[in-house]
C-alpha cells in the first residue's frame, strides 16, 4: 500500500517527542505530553478489554472539543474499534437516535450532553461516560465492575509504566472501518458516513506532504472536531506530526478568538468563511472604504505601504505566527477574498465535504488561483458532468481513495450518491479550469430553474448582496418565479452611524437596485424582506437553507 497509515506517523511522532507537549484545554487543566498520552491510550485499551470490547465495536463521542475527545478517539483507532462521532449540538432524541442507529456499545459525554441525555433510553450501551473524568454516568452492575477492576489491570499489565516499545499500533489495517460521522441529527433516516483507515490515511499523507509543520508548531483546535473537517485538519494530521493541539473549550466568539489566538500563536489557522468575514467586515472594511482611502488603496507605491500595515494587522490579529489561512466549507465573500487578494495574505479557500474525510482540492497559498477552491488532490480524481468542463457548469464528481465506503445501513441513499461507473456525486456545480483550479458555482439542489430556462445559483447573488451597506447576511429564494432576497441587517451602533437619515428598509432598498445594475435580467431581485435574527446555521456555520422560503 503505497499511501502510510495514519497511525505510522503518530508512532514515529511519539517516538521523536516522547516528552514534548501532545495536547491541551486552552484555559483548562487537562493536558497531555505524547508520554502520557500513550499511557493513556493503553489504560483505555485495557479497560475495554475487561469490558469484553472486541475490533470493530463502535464507540461514540458526543462531547464538546477537548483533549480527552482527543484522547479517546485515537485510543479508538488504535484499539482497532470505530469511533461514531456525534456533535454534540443534536436533539437529545437525535442523540438517542443515532447511537441506536450506531450500534455503538460505549457512549462518551461532554458536560453539556451529560445534562440533556438520559442514559436508559439507549438500550444498547454497556455504559455512558463523562468524558471529562472519565466517570460513569450509567453501567449495569457488570459493567461497573469492569471499569472499577481497570486500574490493577492496568498495573498487572504494565508493572513497569508504558514505555516507547510498548507504542504499537495496527497499521495493516486500510480496508477497516475507522469512523462513522453523521452529518445531521435526524431521526429519519440518518446518514453515517463510512470513512476506512484508507480514506483518513490519504488526507493525513496529503497535508504532511503539502502543508508541513515542524514538532512543536502550535495550533488552535476551534472547528466542530466531531466534524471532519475540524477532526483532520485541526487535531489529527497535527498530532500526527507532533504538534501542540490546544483545545478550545467554549464557544468562538470573536472576543474569545482573538484571546485565543495571541495565547496560542498557532502556525495554521482553519476556518470556515463566516469568521473571516467578520473580522475583515469589521476589522478592516470601515478603515478603508472612505473616498480617501478608496483612491490611496490603488495608487502605486503608496498602496504598498497601506496594504502593508493591513496585512501586518491581520498577522498579529492571527497572533503572529501564521503561515497558512486555510478557508473550507463554504464559498467566501467576494469582497472579503478581494481584500486578501490585495494584500498578498497567506490565504487559500480548499474545497471538501465529510463524504471525502474531508479534502478534494486545495492548493498552497502561493499558486492559489483568485476565487477557484483549489485543484483535486493526487489522492483522488475531480470530473465534471458537462458537456464542456472548463466552459459549463456540470455537477462535481470525485473517485479516489478519500472517498467513503458509503452510508452505514442507508443502501438506498449510498446508491443514490454513486453514479453507475463509480464515481461519487458532490451535488456542487462547477467547472474546471486549463490549470486544473476548480471554481463552484452553486449548489444542484439550491439551483434556481429562470423562467426561460436559465440557471441561477443563489450563492452568487447573496455574495454582491452580504457586500453591501448594512448587510450581514442574506439568503435569496423562488417565490412564484420571482427571486426575493431574506436579508439579516446589521444593527450595530457603527451600521447606524452609517445609515445616517435613512432607514434600513431605504438602504436595503438602494442595496438592491444597486445589485441588480450588475446582473443579467433573468437573475433580478424582486424585493427584499428583513429578518430579526440571523440565520440557523449547522455546526460548520452554513445556512440551514431548507428553513427558509
């Protein structure tokens, strides 16, 4: 097998830093060196074994980010079980849901979800445990036992303590379901996507051949880590390498980021576009939209100076350590990107979804191509569905070894997402440049059908939309054959000062007569309505689009 396990590379890592800081809580107490994070990774193993857990049993983690969720998936994957990763922002019934679904045998908590669950209701666990201590929540009469035994187990097996020689991982093991990640808390018919020691190989090989860091380079654990995205690329190819992962524990308000960042200094930041787009939004945007500023922003030679302290700016927003701001999820604000455009910041939008554990495309910072999402990995293939792939939009498919095994018990939805030669439908419309950049246009199913027979993406409609005065956020929907823009206005004291004599409806209203100059007829906004409150969003802080029309 020519791609290395995952697990390799932890090995070699806690070989070479047996001492070093492995992870942390920012702000908290628990904390591990790759010492004794190997220690416990074998005194969990032990435990399951007296709890008669067996390979390939499932395990579930519905917590919020902290070391010990790290802890307990690696302990997982080493055992040789796999991990049902669960976010912890689901229902209390589709939390219940989903680990029935599962099948899982051991269900651990974050505090928040050890409030809201009751551990009866899931007949199927040998017990629920608080991630945080490690305590049992509930446990028939055996089971408990088992656990209060794994202590002089754990002595009787290790008399010595764990040392270097006794780190040894199954890595044979690339066809073997590794995790099941549900991408939403339904109690319908969830899809738990199956991801092989293979598919979370290639992504962990990908980044440490094209985004290399060195032992001791530290970064900030912020992202959903039950997602893939925040699982891979903030925690997993980190601890691989022998990073320092610190764990943030509470909720990333853009008060707590900032702290976070100068504490941490980390060397990478991932993220998602709505948190970008609000420190540029208020960061950056204000200072340099004057006339003034407007004219001196495309002047030459003084240009430089001015983006230059932009930019010097954001590196120490960032907490001045930053080489790589990787941006995933979902499309960026074209006014935002144009910014870190200017400035030369060292930014790439990269393009993945759960299905592929995460990563199809990317591309380092230094060859990114304006507003693409990237090229495909060598790990995998990138096709488009159309008759002209670098002039039509068609549907983005991928085939390669990031590709899931499909959903887990879900046979009519896997089907469904699979076309008859094998490859994997995204459900993104795009197209492919000469280069290989892939740009994305839209969602399929968000596509807007014009009355003659026109495409209309949404997206690119709510981007010059959230661009203007006192927008926060929009979304545009089809009501009748007429495109009506939902709109989130800012309410803040600076927006106010902005509007001046106006009311927001009356800026609202220049808003979009304004966007409507720029687009084709077909693709006009009828009107506008306010809404009170921002939009629902998933735990990746993407629109829950299906609420609203």
């Amino acid at each position: 097998m020519a791609t290395k396990h995952y697990l390799s590379y932890l090995q070699e890592t806690m070989h070479a830093n047996w001492n070093g800081l492995a992870m942390t809580d920012l702000d908290g107490e628990q904390r591990y060196t790759y010492a004794e994070l190997a220690a416990s990774i074998a005194k969990l193993h032990v435990t399951w074994k007296e709890l008669g857990i067996k390979k390939g049993d499932k395990i579930a983690l519905c917590g919020r980010n902290c070391a010990n969720w790290g802890l307990l998936f690696l302990a997982v994957e080493a055992y040789g079980g796999v991990v049902v990763s669960i976010l912890p922002d689901f229902t209390t019934d589709g939390i219940y849901s989903l680990v029935d679904h599962s099948e899982a045998i051991l269900l651990y908590v974050g505090p928040n979800v050890k409030k809201k669950i009751d551990a009866k209701k899931m007949k199927g666990l040998k017990a629920t445990i608080y991630m945080d201590d490690m305590s049992i929540v509930d446990a028939d009469e055996k089971t408990k036992k088992a656990f209060a035994g794994a202590d002089k187990a754990f002595a009787k097996a290790y008399p010595n303590g764990v040392s270097l020689e006794d780190v040894n991982y199954p890595t044979d093991n690339y066809d073997d379901l590794a995790i099941i990640n549900y991408t939403s808390g339904s109690t319908g018919n969830p899809k738990g996507v199956m991801l092989t020691h293979l598919n979370m190989s290639g992504n962990v090989e990908f980044a440490h051949t094209r985004i290399p860091h060195k032992p001791g380079d530290a970064v900030l654990s912020m992202l959903p880590i039950a997602h893939m995205f925040g699982l891979m690329f903030e925690f997993l190819y980190q601890i691989c390498e022998g990073a320092q992962v610190y764990f943030l524990t509470q909720a990333p308000t853009p008060t707590v980021l900032m702290k976070a960042f100068a504490q941490v200094k980390p060397f990478m930041i991932l993220t998602v576009p709505l948190v970008i787009e609000k420190i540029i939004k208020k960061g950056v945007l204000p200072k340099i939209s004057s006339p003034a500023m407007k004219i001196m922003w495309k002047t030459p030679l003084l240009k430089n100076v001015i983006r230059g302290k932009v930019k010097e700016g954001l590196d120490k927003t960032f907490g001045g350590q930053l080489r790589y701001l990787i941006i995933g999820g979902a499309a960026l604000n074209g006014e935002v990107e144009q910014v870190l455009h200017d400035i030369k910041y060292q930014y790439c939008v990269g393009y993945g979804m759960t299905e592929c554990g995460p990563l199809i495309s990317y591309e380092d910072w230094w060859d990114y191509a304006f507003h693409s999402c990237g090229k495909q990995l060598p790990q995998c293939h990138v096709r488009i569905d159309s008759e002209d792939p670098t002039g039509k939009d068609g549907e983005i498919q991928v085939k390669g070894i990031n590709v899931m095994k499909g959903y887990y018990k879900n046979e009519e939805a896997t089907k469904a997402v699979f076309t008859e030669d094998g490859w994997m439908r995204t459900g993104d419309l795009g197209v492919l440049d000469k280069a290989g950049n892939i740009y994305i246009h839209g969602r399929s199913k968000n596509m807007i059908l014009g009355a003659s027979g026109q495409n209309i993406y949404p997206e690119e409609l709510e981007d010059k939309l959230n661009s203007m005065p006192c927008v926060v956020e929009s979304i545009v929907v089809d009501r009748n054959h007429k495109l009506v823009a939902l709109i989130f206005p800012d309410n803040s004291a600076e927006a106010k000062q902005q509007l001046g004599s106006k009311t927001i409806e009356e800026q609202m209203e220049e808003n979009r007569v304004a966007v409507n100059k720029t687009l084709p007829q077909y693709s006009q906004i009828s009107s506008f309505e306010l809404v009170a409150q921002e939009f629902e969003k998933t735990p990746k802080r993407s629109i829950k689009r299906y609420l609203y029309q």
